[in-house]
C-alpha cells in the first residue's frame, strides 16, 4: 500500500487538512516527520510520496516525479524561516552562522543570500532544533518552521531576518520550500492517481476550512489560532507557471554556490 509522508510542522496542515480530519477518505498510510527525516525516507523508499524539501529534487535528478499542483511556497514574507543575529547579514563575514540540520532547502536559500546577495562568506555550524542550544557559539543562527515561529529572543541577538521576505526582495518572485515528490514506481500508477485527486480534495477542504483549523489545531502546534491563520495565509500551495519560475530561479542560484549541479528540467507525474 502506498505510504504518503506528512511535515510534522504546520505549514503542511492545509494541503493534509481533508485527510487528517477524516473529511476525505484516504487508503494510504501517512508517515510523519520533518522535513529531512521524510528526505530519507522517500530516497530510501520507505515512503512513496511527500513534501519534501524542494532542494532534493535537484540534488537527485532524474530520481523523482512532481506530483502537479502542490508546493509549500512563500508568497513573500513567510514567518517560519527566521535568521536571528548578532550582526547584520553583510556583517557575517568571517562569523559562525548555525545551520539548523531539520531542513536542506532553507540552509541552501540561507547561502544565496548571504554568499550571492550580501557577498559574504561565513563559516556554518550545524545544530540539532529543539536539543540543541547554538546562541552561545555563534553568532547567527538559522531557525526553520514551528521552531521559528516559537522562537525565542535572545539577549544580544537584535537583528532577525524573514527568508521568505529578503528572497522576494532579491528576486521579486515566490519561494518554494516543499513539493510533493514521487519515488515513482509502475506498479503504483494507479495508486498514484488516485493520490492526486485525494490531495486535491483534501486541500481543498483545507483551504475552505482554515479559520476553523487554526482554532482546532492552535493547542496542538502551540501557536494562537490568529497567529496560525496569518502564518498560513503567507503561502500559496499551488504549483503554478510562477511557483515554477520561483523555484527554477532558486536552482540556478544553488548551481551557483555549488549546491547542486546545473538544473534544467521539472519532471511531473503523468495522471491518466
């Protein structure tokens, strides 16, 4: 049976919402994570399909499938992506910044704009969110998802900085953290098929519903209910011609700081 990875975090609660709530019926087990765990475990294929870090599509080419239609992207500021420093960015040169190892896509999109935009070179250190505390050996740090919008003000750590935000700057386009990829396999074309058409009921029914969601799951993430609602607001979770454009831009910059190999192609899943 197909298995369906589902971001622990909540910016995916809106696309999942249907499915979690029961209010679309759904055959397939739903595998939780963050974002890097649900990396490994749709590369290894212990899962079929999942949001997983946008990045990874163009670190493994030709390995996955698109599923059409979804992404987690950032509209322009987006809350959850937050570099908390001592100094300004064009001041890092040279400083200890803190990598958070819960997500790939952010660390890269951190580069570009420190190495690309700001034209600095720092030395990065990496830390576990949540078990780790890096404050005191760094002098910015790098926080993603509900870690960040929790996130803590620390003493001497006067400047924070939305990625999402200086991206958009940067570029004038959206940024996609998350698609929803497929470690395709034939024998699960048509399971495949009938994800697709659950996915686009389930977020559907998210989106119809998400004032009632951010009072239902406020308790759950630990965020308020307003709170949530505004964060989801930031996103779209589509994967139209701008989305493309957005994250096809993020791929030649990460070409550019050695991230990845050049990238020309999005693969997408064929539904019959």
């Amino acid at each position: 049976m197909l298995k369906l990875g589902h971001i622990i975090y909540s910016n995916c609660l809106p696309v999942h919402a249907g499915i979690l709530s029961g209010a679309v019926k759904s055959p397939f087990t739903l595998v939780e994570g963050i974002p890097t765990a649900l990396n490994r475990l749709l590369s290894e294929g212990n899962i079929d399909v999942s949001p997983s870090s946008s990045i990874e599509f163009a670190a493994n080419p030709g390995r996955y499938l698109i599923m059409p239609g979804f992404s987690i992207t950032s509209r322009n500021n987006v809350m959850s992506i937050i570099l908390q420093s001592r100094l300004p960015m064009d001041q890092l040169n040279g400083k200890t910044v803190a990598l958070t190892t819960a997500s790939a896509t952010s660390v890269v999109l951190l580069r570009i704009l420190l190495e690309l935009k700001d034209g600095v070179s720092p030395n990065y250190t990496h830390f576990e969110q949540g078990k780790d505390h890096p404050y005191g050996r760094a002098d910015a740090v790098l926080l993603i998802g509900d870690h960040a919008l929790k996130r803590p003000q620390v003493e001497g750590f006067t400047y924070e900085y939305d990625l999402g935000g200086l991206w958009h700057e940067f570029t004038s386009l959206p940024f996609v953290f998350a698609l929803w990829q497929i470690n395709y396999k034939k024998n699960l074309d048509k399971d495949l098929a009938s994800l697709y058409h659950i996915l686009k009921e389930s977020k559907a029914y998210g989106l119809s519903h998400l004032p009632e969601l951010a009072l239902e799951y406020a308790g759950r993430f630990g965020i308020p209910a307003p709170k949530l609602l505004e964060y989801w607001n930031c996103f779209s979770f589509d994967f139209g011609p701008q989305e493309q454009e957005g994250l096809m831009t993020y791929y030649g910059y990460a070409a550019e700081i050695g991230a990845v190999k050049p990238f020309t192609e999005l693969r997408f899943l064929e539904i019959a």
